[in-house]
C-alpha cells in the first residue's frame, strides 16, 4: 500500500487490547440452561415461534457432540458453563453517536468507526456484548427500500421476512455452534436489499467483546433481491483477558436471481476469543456470492465460509487469508455445493503461520449428479516464516458429475533469507523486508479490500512482524 | 568533497568461507571515486562471493581480513545500512517478491536509502526520465517484483534501481550476463550514467560489456586471490588467450 507507516506508531502488543469498566444494563449469570434461553426471548418479547425455535436448538445443542475436526483439544478446553450468555450495556439502540453511553462511544471513537461513517459507509451497526448500540443507514438508501436494522429490531419490524428465511440457509441442526447460536443469539445485521437496487457504498458491522467471559452470538441475515447488489463489510476486536470469551456467529445470505453479495470480513480478536463461526449463502440463478475472509487473531477459529450454487450460472468466490501466531490455529477453509448446471467457484486461500502458531486449510467441493458443466478453480498457498509453525492443507472433493472441470493447487513456500537480503540491499531493514514480503503474500486479499481496511489490515501485519527475525 | 580525495573501498587480506568451506582466500582491492573496476575470472573463481559479502549476505562469512568503505569498517554496518551508506549491488538472479508492485517498491527504497522523503511528484518525474533511457514500458510499475521478468527484464530492473538510488559504490554481478546486444547497450548506458560520479565493481565473463563500459583498472581472480592486475588491455588479452596462462 502507499500508507507509509510510522515507526512511532509501531506497537509490539494487540492494539485493541484496551478495555472499558464494564457497565451493565442487564447481565445474565454464567452459564446456560433453558431458563437462559427462554429469558432472553422474552427480555427481547419475542414472537413465540422464536423462542420455541430457540429451545428446540438449544436442547439439540446439548446432545449434540462437539466437531471431530479442527482442534479438539481447545475445543474440549471450552467450559459452557462459565460464559456470560447475555450481557447488555446499553439501553437502546442509538442513532446518533452523541446518544451512545459515553464509555461505550469512546471505545468505537478508538477504533475509528465514526470517523470511517463519515468518510465511505452507506451505513454502521455497531454492536457491544450482545446488542446494537448505535446503528444507522443512509437516507438515500432507506428511500429506495434498503432495510438495515440489526437482528432484533428486523425481528419487530419484518418479522414476515424474518421468519421466512431465518435458519432456511444454516438450520440449527447444522452443527454444535450453529445451535448454540440459535438458541442464545442476539445482535447482528438484517438486511434486504429490494429488486434492481445497487448499494454501492458499504455498509459496515462493527462487532465489539468488552466484558471477560462473554459470548457473543449474533446472528446476519441478508437477503438480495433479484437484480440487486450489496457490500457488506464487518470488523471484530475484543481486550485481552487471561480468560477466554467465545465468539460464535451465524451468517445467512440469500441471493436472488442475477443478485450480488459481498460480504468481507477482517476479524481481529484478541488471542483469547474462541471464533467459532457458521456462514453460508445460497446463490440462485446467474447470482454471485463473495466472501472476503480474513482471520487475523483469536486464539481458535473454525470458519468455512460456504456457498450453495443452487440455480444454473450461479457464481462463489471465496478468497480468504489466515495469519496464525503463538498460541494460535486458524482452522479456515471454504465449501462449495455445486447443485446447478454452469456453475463456477474459485477459490484462493493464503495462510501465514508465525512463532508457533498453525493455519489449516479444510476445503470441500462438491459437485451434485444434476451440475452438468460446472468449474472451480482452488488455489491453496500457505506462508511459514519459521520451523516451529505449521500448516496442513485438507482439500476434498465429492463430484459426481463427469463434465466438472476442476483445478487445484497448493503451495508450501518460506520466506528465503535470499528474499530477505534482496530487500534489505534495497535499504529496507530486516523487520521492513519481512513486513513486505507477508503484506505481498496477501495483496491479492488486501486488494479485494476497500482501501482503509486494507491499509489497516497492512500495518497491522507490518506490527505483527515485530520481534518475527532472529 | 574531501570525500572523493580517499579511499571509497579498502579490502585488505580478505578470507571469506560459505558452510566452512574457504572461498575468497586473501584478497586486497582499493577503489576510488570514479574509478570502474572489472573483475574477471572462471567460474568459482570467488567473484560473485566478493560481490555478496560487500552487500552482507548472512551466509557468508568474514574469516580473516577487513573491509573499509568510506572508512567505515564493513562489518558492523548491517545489509541495509550499507543500502544506507551508498552501496549497491546488481543481483547476478535477483528475487521475485510476489505481491509487491515495482512502483511502490521503488518509492519505499528511494525514501529508505536517502533518508528523506521525496515528493510523490518529484519521484515521478525522476522515474519517467529513468525509464525512458532504460526503454522500460509504464506498464512494467504494476507488476509484481520480478514476478514473471524474463531475464532481461530482471536484469533491467536492476539497472533501474540503481539509477533510482543513486549509489556512491555500484557492485554488478554479471549482469550483462543472457541480455541480447539492445539490452546491453541499454544496460551500459544506464552503467556509464550511474557510475559517472561513483565507484563500480564489475563483475563479468566478458569483453563485450567492457567495449560499452571502459574499465579503469582489470582484475583477474583465479581461486579466490587476484593473481593480476592491469589496464583495459588485460581483459583483451583473456578473451584471446583464456585464464591458464595466469595459473600459478
């Protein structure tokens, strides 16, 4: 990027690690039952059909057993009981940031989301714990019918659309973290964007863990309609505590004939956060779904992005990146269901492990009986910057249709000391030189970026890289 | 500037071994301001070791011997404080950095060597002028770092960071080495222009770059010492006659 960096503005530790006295309005005990469960569906008034809904995946969540991939060891390092379900720190959802508790505003002033508002957003939800606490949309966008709500209130003021498409793309049963999310999810986007109308500027999600303990569930839900188009970007940060806090999403898109979503995440927790996430979208005819992954901190993320290709022409995209330091596994990876005929995937996915720290890949591709000419292309490279780190590669492929074309790739490279010394010759130090050869390895994610998380996204490898020599 | 009355390079019994194995086995050179050294000799000789360990390749190591530049002695200046000092080296197979565009490579090296920064404007107009003597297309400032080059673009990148950076001591390592005779010409001018006020190693197998960039001084190194030393003429008399003649 052309932002040049500062060495003042060089800091060895997370840069998000600051945390704000905790302020309660409501706060739940530890711990989860289906009195939990059933409060905060009715704390919210929920319809009833919700809060059964809610039960129903709770109690499946219970005898559902953890997922046998990943890594079981942090996984089984979970402890149920001693997360916060339900934390809320303000009373309502503000539309002006001058309304928003003043701590609570502080903290997203650091983060610079104001700011960001002004300067390139079609609109901001920004959620603390487990609600919304400012949230707000263009005009010119809500005259043309865009909705923009975060989950609850789209739950009060659509609850026809709500209830048509929640759980249609990720039903509960989907997996042990999908029904947790159901159960006790509070917060997120909903979104739909009516026939033929283009948002063009992005609409942000800012996602903020403050208290120890917490879990955060929100749940997003956007829906294309035919001929429309959306970019949608969200952010994720948390302090660092010695305990760990659980961040466990669903993602739902829904794109409508010849409709288009962009969906791009940059999530940044604290090596404490256990990142445990479900997203899909389905893709109907000549539609396009984009995920734009990144997977910067936490201490364990499972996240694969998947796209159902389910009407003919449909197209996924699916670039993600994946950076793994000490005390870190990223577990990402993409799926793709080709249901329909002439569809098409690529996927490019870039990990860098550090200091320990491990990148997996876990792919599927799946090619239905009835997807005649259908391609994908699966490019796979990983980055490791020391012996100690570790990266495995799990690609696999189900195809039952003879006329699928199919390219894979997978690279395994290092950062040579020869690539080092070029650079360096070229008066850059040592830490410079490692700082552009990680920022070039993911240049064709950052790119995909709009510019200020991409400049961000750069400094903040440039900082990670600190200390990475010698 | 006083400067440019001493000595730009000293090297004196110098004793260089790569994984413990002696290369470069007492070697002295002095350079000076304006002087254009050409190294010759087989391969294995130790020249392309003479050229990395000036820049400071960590797998090379100085096991007897000292090296001044500027009166500084060499081995406390890191690879990119040498960058700093004005040393630069021409890889003979420069690195392919993926992901990383030429032109906002060449931005940051030009600020990180001269210590200042130039204007966005100012650099530009010095780029254009640049690439327009080397015949280098615009469109070669969105690739990626000798990502894809053919040899002869890899060798002109070089050419054009060096003319960019300004170097007080330019160090080429074969890089007239696979350049068709238009490249080369190309190649020498950008030489001839950078070297102008400078000192120049030249590290080659053959005369037909020194027919485009004269040599001041010729020194032919035979398992790792310079066993001759002499004018233009000595590279003359090596392409007719070949190196036995200088075996001990």
């Amino acid at each position: 990027m052309k932002e040049e960096i500062k060495p003042e503005e060089i800091v060895s530790e997370y840069k998000y690690g600051f945390s704000d006295a905790e302020k309660a309005v409501t706060k739940f005990d530890k711990g989860l039952s289906e009195k939990v469960v059933r409060d905060i569906s009715e704390l919210k008034n929920e319809p009833k059909w919700m809060t059964d809904l809610r039960v129903k995946a709770y109690h499946h969540f219970l005898k559902r057993p953890m997922p046998n991939w990943g890594n079981n060891e942090m996984l089984n390092g979970i402890d149920f009981d001693s997360i916060i379900y339900f934390l809320k720190s303000s009373g309502k959802t503000e539309k002006d940031w001058d309304e928003v508790p003043e701590e609570i505003k502080n903290t997203f002033d650091r983060l610079g989301i104001p700011e960001a508002e002004q300067k390139w957003l079609g609109g901001v939800t920004a959620q603390y714990e487990s609600e919304a606490v400012y949230h707000s949309i263009r005009e010119d966008l809500e005259s043309q019918g865009v909705i923009f709500l975060d989950m609850d209130s789209g739950l009060k003021e659509h609850e026809e659309l709500v209830k048509k498409y929640f759980c249609s793309v990720v039903p509960y049963t989907d997996n042990k973290f999908a029904a947790l999310n159901t159960a006790v999810w509070s917060g997120g986007s909903f979104i739909y964007v009516p026939k033929g109308v283009h948002v063009e500027m992005p609409v942000q999600a800012y996602f903020r863990i403050n208290a120890k303990n917490m879990g955060q569930f929100e749940r997003t839900l956007i829906i294309a309609d035919e001929g429309s188009s959306i970019n949608y970007v969200e952010g994720c940060t948390a302090p660092t505590y010695s305990t760990e806090s659980l961040h466990s999403a669903v993602v739902e898109l829904i794109a409508h004939k010849d409709a288009k979503i962009r969906y791009s995440t940059v999530q940044n927790w604290s090596n404490n956060v256990y990142n445990l996430v479900t997203k899909r979208g389905v893709a109907h005819e000549n539609s396009t779904i984009e995920w734009i992954d990144g997977n910067i901190g936490s201490k364990l993320t499972m996240k694969y992005p998947a796209v159902v290709l389910k009407g003919k022409g449909s197209h996924a995209e699916i670039i993600s990146v994946a950076y793994a330091s000490e005390g870190m596994h990223q577990d990402a990876g993409s799926k793709i269901h080709h249901l329909a005929s002439n569809t098409t995937s690529n996927i490019l996915s870039k990990s860098i492990s550090k200091n320990g720290g491990r990148s997996s890949y876990r792919g599927l591709v799946q090619v239905s009986k009835m997807a005649d000419n259908c391609k994908s292309n699966v490019i796979c490279d990983a980055l490791l910057l020391d012996e100690d780190s570790q990266s495995d590669t799990y690609p696999t492929m189900e195809v039952s249709n003879p006329t699928f074309d199919i390219q894979h790739e997978a690279s395994v490279a290092k950062v040579s000391e020869d690539q080092l010394f070029y650079l360096m010759s070229r008066g850059h130090s040592e830490q410079e030189a490692m700082g552009m050869v990680v920022n070039g390895f993911f240049e064709p994610f950052t790119r995909e970026l709009p510019m200020e998380y991409a400049v961000e996204l750069n400094r903040l490898l440039e900082i990670e890289m600190e200390g990475s020599i010698g | 500037m006083n400067e440019e009355k001493g000595n730009l390079l000293e090297i004196s019994n110098l004793h260089v071994s790569v994984d413990d194995t002696p290369i470069i086995q007492g070697l002295d050179l002095v350079v000076k301001f304006g002087e254009i050294h050409a190294i010759m000799g087989r391969n294995g000789s130790g020249k392309s070791t003479l050229a990395n360990v000036l820049m400071g390749h960590p797998a090379y190591e100085i096991t007897k011997g000292e090296i001044y530049f500027f009166g500084k002695n060499l081995s406390e200046l890191s690879v990119d404080e040498r960058a700093k000092a004005g040393m630069f080296l021409s890889f003979q197979y420069p690195m392919t950095i993926p992901g990383v565009q030429v032109g906002n490579f060449l931005r940051k090296s030009v600020s990180a060597v001269s210590g200042n920064k130039i204007s966005a404007k100012e650099f530009r107009t010095d780029l254009k002028e640049k690439m327009t003597q080397l015949q280098i297309d615009r469109a070669f400032l969105s690739r990626y770092v000798n990502d894809g080059f053919s040899g002869g673009e890899k060798k002109r990148m070089e050419i054009l960071q060096m003319l960019m950076l300004n170097p007080k001591l330019a160090i080429l390592d074969e890089t007239d080495s696979g350049l068709d005779i238009d490249a080369l010409r190309l190649v020498s001018e950008g030489i001839n222009l950078a070297t102008k006020n400078a000192g120049c190693i030249l590290i080659t197998h053959y005369q037909r770059l020194l027919d485009l960039v004269k040599p001041d001084i010729v020194h032919i190194m035979i398992d790792g010492r310079i066993v001759k030393t002499g004018g233009a003429d000595l590279a003359i008399d090596v392409e007719n006659k070949g190196y036995d003649w200088l075996e001990v």
